[in-house]
C-alpha cells in the first residue's frame, strides 16, 4: 500500500484508538494516587478541569496535544485531526497553523466542540481567530515567542521585549485571554528574562501573562532545570516535553528515549506546578498519530519509573 493511502486509511481508522492502553494507564496512574503519590486536586483552572499534582499531572486527561497541525504528515483536516485526539484519550489540543489553515480556523474549533477537546491555546495571533475567539466565548492562551534586537545590555533588551509585546498584551485582556510568552531561542526565551519579561508586563498591568517552556527548546537548560523551574513557577501555564539529550542530539526524540527527561520530569512532578503538560508531534515526516502513541508510550515508561524510585 502507498503511504498516503496508508495515512489515508490510519485517518478512517482512527476512532479505534488504543483503548486497551489506555485503560491500563488510568489503572496504574489511579494506583499511584491511591498510593500516595499525588492528592486530589480541590481548585479548579479553566475549562473546570481539576488542579492537579504530583503524577496526577501526567494523566491523559491533563495533557495537550501540540505541533499536530502543520506538522502532520498525514495532512488531517479539522474533523480527522479531532477524531485522532479523541481516539488517543487526548481531550485538550494546543493549535499552530500555517497561512494555509486560516480558512479552516473555524471548522477547527467547532470539530472541538462537537467531541468535547478543549481548545487550550492558539499559536501566534491572527485576526480571524480572534474575531472567532469572540463569537464562540473561548478564551485559549494565546502563546507568543519574542523576537528582538539583541544589541544592548539586559535592561535595554527588556524594554524593547516589554514595549514589543504590550500591543498583543493588550488585545489578550480584552480577548480574555492570558498570553503566554514562549522559549524559542535567542535572549527572550532564557528562563530567567522570561521570568523578568512577565513581571515587567505584570507591572504594567497585564497580570495574566505567564510563560509557556518548551523542552525541545531548552537544551541548554537540562543541568540548570530544578532552579530554573522554581524561578519560574508561580508565572508557568504549560510545559511541553520531549526526549532530552545533551546537545540536542537530536531535537525532537520521543519522551522515554532521551538520558535527561526522566529527572527533568520528577522535578516537574515533586514541584509546585499544578497545570497542563504538552506532548509532541513536531515531526513532518511523521503521522501525528505515531508521534503521539510514541509520547504517551514513553511517558506510560517514565510514570513506572518515577513510582518505582
């Protein structure tokens, strides 16, 4: 069989899922609660979802799906790609978008709708979803990488960084919407001018805005990540995983196949953090699908070997 037609016949398939898989991981993870490992969450966060802690962050219901959009070598359509994430047991979906998907936003978050997937944030911003945004009351973080003129000293680098995002900070508190600003590289995505960059804002008035850490951007953190995560953490709204070796050899690896994630995630689990956890697509070679099977597989290994130590 061609592989589009295999891709094609995976997107007609996909409400099959892996259920038995699925069940196996909400037993375990509900022994581990049971055990001790992580209390009952009584708070509530957006979409009326519990706060969780502790291994409770890493059940399925508390994940989000992200880089499954342009990244999809099986090209979905809205429909297929609501369809895929309902079948993995995946009911929240972070969207990044091409030019390409623009006359499609809106058929994306009705798909959403129709199966019950939260649509937890939107890449960048656009216009048209923000009209959107509006005429169906949702309120997704909207996550915004910074880029700036690097020349300077720090304190000249924040002001340019602040005064760049104030236009969308603007527009997110009237949208509702807290803004996430985004490491991707370069002076604005060290954690610690994040955590810098936030509180300028919150200064400013703009106190929903936090930051959105990625592990596939943050190699050259690995050693430094239990402090940085505790400077971080009363600003973080999610932290999307991934494989981690030195050097990123490579970028994007599977969770469970990497020598640093396992420990970077027990800091995650043994911290304060209460929010939504990301895992990765980001492979345009890949059906999505794969990619995702492949993270919730290695994050199943990684959850026995955190309640195993």
């Amino acid at each position: 069989m061609a592989g589009t037609e295999k891709a094609e016949s995976r997107c007609r398939l996909e409400a099959d899922g892996a259920h038995r898989s699925r069940r196996r991981f909400v037993r375990q993870l509900a022994a581990i609660t049971c055990a001790g490992w992580a209390a009952p969450g009584t708070c509530q966060r957006a979409g009326g979802m519990p706060r969780r802690s502790g291994l409770e962050l890493l059940q399925r219901d508390n994940l989000v799906a992200w880089c499954i959009v342009p990244f999809d070598a099986a090209r979905r359509s809205p429909e297929q790609r609501a369809a895929m994430l309902e079948a993995l047991g995946l009911r929240r979906c972070a969207y990044d978008w091409r030019d390409e998907h623009v006359p499609t936003f809106e058929r994306e978050i009705i798909a959403y709708r129709q199966r019950d997937i939260e649509f937890l944030a939107f890449w960048g911003e656009h216009e048209q979803a923000f009209r959107l945004f509006q005429k169906y009351r949702l309120h997704p973080q909207i996550w915004k990488m910074v880029a700036i003129d690097e020349q300077g000293t720090d304190e000249e680098k924040l002001t340019r960084a602040t005064e760049t995002l104030l236009p969308l900070a603007r527009k997110c508190q009237t949208l509702g919407c807290s803004l996430g600003i985004y490491n991707h590289g370069g002076w604005a995505g060290h954690p610690l001018h994040m955590v810098a960059l936030v509180e300028a804002l919150h200064r400013r008035g703009f106190r929903d805005v936090g930051i959105i850490f990625n592990f596939h951007h943050g190699h050259e953190y690995i050693r430094q990540w239990p402090d940085l995560l505790q400077r971080m953490l009363p600003y973080l709204l999610c932290i999307n995983l991934n494989g981690m070796n030195d050097n990123a050899m490579p970028k994007i690896l599977p969770l469970g196949e990497g020598k640093h994630e396992v420990e970077m995630i027990r800091a995650i689990v043994q911290s304060s953090y209460a929010g939504p956890i990301g895992i990765l697509d980001h492979r345009p070679d890949t059906d999505a699908r794969i990619a995702l099977e492949a993270n919730l597989a290695g994050l199943e290994q990684i959850v026995h070997r955190l309640h195993a130590s």
